[in-house]
C-alpha cells in the first residue's frame, strides 16, 4: 500500500484547492492536476495526468456546471473510476449519489475522513 494515490480535483476556490492538495501530500496522496472548472476539466480528460488519476474529486457548487452536472455528464461518457463530491452546502439526495455511484464529504475537510475515504475508494474492494 506503498503506492501513491492521485486524485484529479475540480474546484474553483484557489486557497481551498491549495489547502486539500497540501494537506492530502502529506498522506502520499497527490492532488494533481487542479481544475478550475468543470468544463476546464472536460477539455482536459484526454491528457495523460487525467488519466493516470484513481478518483475524481468535485466541488459541488462550481462556476457554470456543477459537479453533480459534471458526475453525470464523466458517467454517461463510460467514466468508472470512483467520484467525491465535496461542498459546503447540504449533499444532494442518496438517490443522486447512487445513480452517479459517488460519495459524499463535507466542508471543511475532516483531513482523516478524507483519507481514509480515498483510500478506501483506491484499495476497498470496490465503490
């Protein structure tokens, strides 16, 4: 379990992106590349760092599309690896979070729930 995790992260906030990135690098979790949007990160799903990700990491409440929007759209597209959505505003309905299979973490972050999450999601049998 040596192996380092890499997360692909959507969130428009700056400092917050910064702050989850510093914070996780210190569980070997690397949280690269950082996308401001969700439609930046659509631009982006054929770059090689996007595809050496395990997870895909959302900020719920983003510019234009939102990361349930985004969860969706990477899902009808054939995407499998496991989704977080992230927010500061309530979660959406356990319905959603099933039909998109994506789990759900607060802000602010709760450093080791979210890494015990995404490793979890990496290791764990499976979402």
């Amino acid at each position: 379990m040596s192996e380092e995790i890499k997360v692909v992260y959507v969130e428009d906030e700056p400092s917050i992106a910064k702050l989850l990135s510093s914070g996780l690098g210190l569980f070997g979790i690397q949280v690269n590349p950082i996308f401001m949007s969700a439609e930046d990160l659509l631009a982006h799903t054929g770059d090689a760092e996007f595809g050496d990700a395990q997870i895909l990491m959302f900020d719920i409440r983003l510019p234009k599309m939102t990361g349930v929007d985004l969860a969706t759209q990477l899902r009808a597209r054939g995407e499998k690896r496991p989704f977080v959505l992230v927010s500061a505003w309530p979660p959406p309905s356990r319905d959603k979070l099933a039909e998109i299979q994506a789990v759900f973490l607060p802000k602010p972050f709760d450093f080791p729930d979210v890494v015990h999450t995404i490793q979890k999601l990496v290791w764990g049998n499976h979402s």
